[in-house]
C-alpha cells in the first residue's frame, strides 16, 4: 500500500469489464473510493451503467463507461487503446464481464456453447492480450480474473458456464508465469453464490438449495467480491501471481 489511508490507488488507471450491474459495479465502486479513474465496459444496459456512473459521481470519484461486446477482440483492443491514449497507462485489468446461459448437454445449442466461451473466456483472453503491451511497458499491471465456484466444482446444467469459468483458471496459471519476468500479476477470483441480477434469475427451489450448502449461510454480497480483487490488485498482494482465490462462505474448500 502507498500509506495514504483508503486512498491507496490514487492515479492509478483501471479498467472493469461488465460494470453496469452486480459485482463488475461493486469493482468499480471499489476502486474510484481508493482514488483509481475507472473506465469500464456494459453491453447494452445503458440505464445500469448510468446508475453505476451517478453512483461513482456522489462518492466523488472518477469513471467512465464504454459499451462493447467483450466477444469482439477487434473491440477489445480498441477499448484498452483508447484507454491508454486517454490516461497515458493501464494498471488494473479486471475481466468481469460474463454470461450464464444453463442447459442439459443434449439440448444445449452450438450458438449458446460459443456465446458463453466467447464472452467468458475469449473476451479474458483478448483484454489480456492488449492489456498486456501497456502493463508491458510500465514493468507492472495486475489482471483479476473473475471465475466461479462452478469452474472448481462443476454443475450439472451448466457445462459451458463451467467449462468457460475453469478455462479461465488455466489462463490465470499460464499468464501469471508468462507475464511475471514484467512485474505483471495475473490472478483470479473464484466467487460462491452472490446475490445479483445472475443468480436472482435462479428459482427459489434452487437458492434454498445452495444456501444449506454455504457454511456461512448467506449469499455473499457483490462488495465482498470486489474487495477480494481490490486487495489482488493493490500492493498488499505485489508477492501473489497465479492464485485462484476462492470468496464462496465455504461452500467450497
Ligand atoms: P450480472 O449478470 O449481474 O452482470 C453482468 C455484467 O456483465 C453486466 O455489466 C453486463 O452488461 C456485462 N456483460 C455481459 N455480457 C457482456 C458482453 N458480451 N460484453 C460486455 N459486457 C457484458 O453478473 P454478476 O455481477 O453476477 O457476475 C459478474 C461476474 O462474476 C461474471 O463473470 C460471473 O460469471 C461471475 N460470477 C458471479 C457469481 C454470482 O453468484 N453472481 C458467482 C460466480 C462468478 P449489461 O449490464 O450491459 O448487460
């Protein structure tokens, strides 16, 4: 940390896939109240990223929204160019954005195969990629993976969620050794059950079930996940690359 106080990512530069909603907007709370200038990204929910904009606004911080589709690696890279044209640097990469679209195997369509992986997971990659020649540059930057229980565990009826959530920690692994020899660390965050528009979608019959299988026997909060990446970005973690840390009330250990 810089010592000064919660101020800890004053002139730092962050970028937040999917901020709009959920715990992509807790990130991006998260880090302009640790002074960081956040730009982050939504698909379409304008009135969201309105709302995680004005709530920036009233805490005094700084951000910016941009809409792409993080499964256009062309838009992709034009959102970590423009990003450091703007403010001259990259420190925090935080690919969030993501899709869960369930099915049994022999029913699930090609199409919602592609779009869970190409969101999911080509998206990381292609952020990654561009990200990684500014961080390159600047000998430092710290990339936050947001994976999923699901990827540790598997779920039935969500293969492609699972399969996109655990190729995310392989790609963690690889890049934090790739990207190390630069002072670029590269981890990921393996959230339980946390209470947002994702999993409000799931019937009640469900929720009950996953929540006698939580020890803390609660949802988590979308804030608690952003603290985790908050203190995987910051300096209190410069000695951690390659982790998958799990933020899941126990569920699994
Ligand atoms: P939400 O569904 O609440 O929000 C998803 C966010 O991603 C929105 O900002 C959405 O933008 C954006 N988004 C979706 N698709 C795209 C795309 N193709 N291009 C750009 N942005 C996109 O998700 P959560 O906050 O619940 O989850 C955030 C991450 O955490 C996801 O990766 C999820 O898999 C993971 N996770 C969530 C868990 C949970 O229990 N909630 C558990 C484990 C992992 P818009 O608002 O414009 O639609």
């Amino acid at each position: 940390m810089s010592g000064n106080g919660g101020k800890s990512f004053e002139g730092k530069v962050v970028l937040v896939t999917g901020g709009s909603r959920g715990i992509g907007r807790a990130c991006v709370l998260a880090f302009t109240k640790a002074g960081a200038t956040v730009v982050f990204s939504y698909a379409g929910n304008e009135a969201a990223a309105n709302e995680t904009l004005e709530a920036v606004k009233a805490a005094g911080g700084k951000a910016q929204a941009r809409k792409f589709d993080v499964a256009d690696t062309a838009a992709c890279t034009e959102a970590v160019d423009a990003v450091v044209k703007e403010h001259g640097r990259l420190d925090v990469l935080v690919n969030n954005a993501g899709v869960a679209i369930d099915g049994l195997v022999m029913r699930f369509k090609d199409e919602d195969w592609d779009r869970t992986l190409d969101t999911n997971l080509k998206g990381a990659f292609a952020l990654i990629r561009a990200a990684s020649r500014p961080m390159m540059k600047q000998r430092a930057g710290a990339v936050i993976n947001l994976s999923s229980v699901v990827g540790e565990m598997g779920n039935a009826g969500q293969a492609a969620y699972a399969a996109s959530k655990a190729g995310l920690i392989g790609l963690t692994k690889s890049l934090a050794r790739e990207l190390a020899s630069r002072n670029i660390r590269v981890n990921a965050v393996t959230p339980g059950f946390i209470g947002t528009d994702m999993t409000a979608a799931l019937p009640e019959e469900a929720k009950k079930r996953m929540l006698d299988v939580i020890p803390l026997g609660r949802l988590g909060g979308p804030e608690e996940i952003a603290s985790s990446v908050l203190f995987l970005a910051s300096d209190a973690a410069s000695y951690v690359t390659g982790e998958v840390l799990k933020v899941n009330g126990g569920m699994y250990m």
